[in-house]
C-alpha cells in the first residue's frame, strides 16, 4: 500500500511527464494534426537528420526518435 507521500511522488512524476510532452510538442510544432517525428542523441540533446547514426557535435551513437 502507498503512503500518501508515495502517492504525491508518482502524480509529481507523472506531471513531469506531462510537462515534457508538452514542451517537446511546442519544439516540433505537433500543434496540428500531422504526426511529427524529432531525432535526437541522447547523450547532449542535438536535434538530428533522420538518417543520422552518431551525434555530429558529441560523437554519441545513442540516438532516439519522439513520434508525437
């Protein structure tokens, strides 16, 4: 059973979640009806080309893609 400090710990987590969708939507500009996809490395956050394997301004090869 959750206390109700845990219980506030996982709507705060949720939030966050929630806030970040948000702010990645306003970035992309999902605002429409049309999916949108953003690349991104992992490692330092540069937004990149579909086809790219490694970050061009880390070297990083941990790329991941937001479908919005």
């Amino acid at each position: 059973m959750l206390s109700e400090a845990g219980i506030n710990n996982q709507c705060d987590t949720i939030t966050g979640r929630m806030g970040l969708v948000e702010t990645l939507r306003g970035v992309v500009g999902t605002r429409t009806s049309s999916p949108s996809t953003l690349y991104e490395c992992r490692h330092c956050g540069t937004t990149l080309s579909e086809d790219a394997e490694t970050c061009p301004t880390c070297g990083g090869e941990d790329v991941v893609c937001y479908q919005f």
